[in-house]
C-alpha cells in the first residue's frame, strides 16, 4: 500500500485509481483531505509506482509516496477506523 501525501483538494479518488493502475491492480484507493492510500494488490507493484511518480508533479502538486504498512479498511464518521 503507498501513502499520497500533498493532494489538491480537487483531486478525487477516481483520478489517483487512473493514474496509479498504470502500474499495477490497484484493489482501492482511500483520499482524505490533502492525502490517501493506494492498496495495490502486490507490493511489487506499489514500489514501482513509488520509485516512478515519488517527487513527480502530478495534480498541480509533488507527490510524495511512501510505502505504508497501515491498513486502512474505512474511515467512518468521527474519524474512527473499523474493519468491514
């Protein structure tokens, strides 16, 4: 999984879906404010998608990618993480 950091708010989870699955399958993606995770289905494929968009202009801002090993199932309201 990567964390996104420095996201435009005007950027929707759909557009990071596009450009991240040209890397990789991408099982969902997960914006919140200004950052958001990208779960891809092999890690093979996030650290290529990490070594290839990390400092890239992208949305009108640098990305900043890290791999994360925080598993991020659904925010719900009141910013508390519950698995489905």
């Amino acid at each position: 999984m990567l964390y996104v950091r420095n996201l435009r708010s005007d950027v929707t989870e759909d557009q990071l879906r596009e450009k991240f699955e040209q890397h990789g399958k991408v099982e969902r993606v997960k914006k919140v404010k200004d950052y958001g995770f990208i779960h891809f289905e092999d890690r093979e494929s996030a650290v290529q998608a990490m070594q290839l968009l990390n400092g890239t202009v992208r949305y009108f801002v640098i990305l900043s990618l890290y791999l994360s090993s925080f598993c991020l199932f659904s925010l719900l309201p009141g910013g508390f993480l519950a698995q489905r």
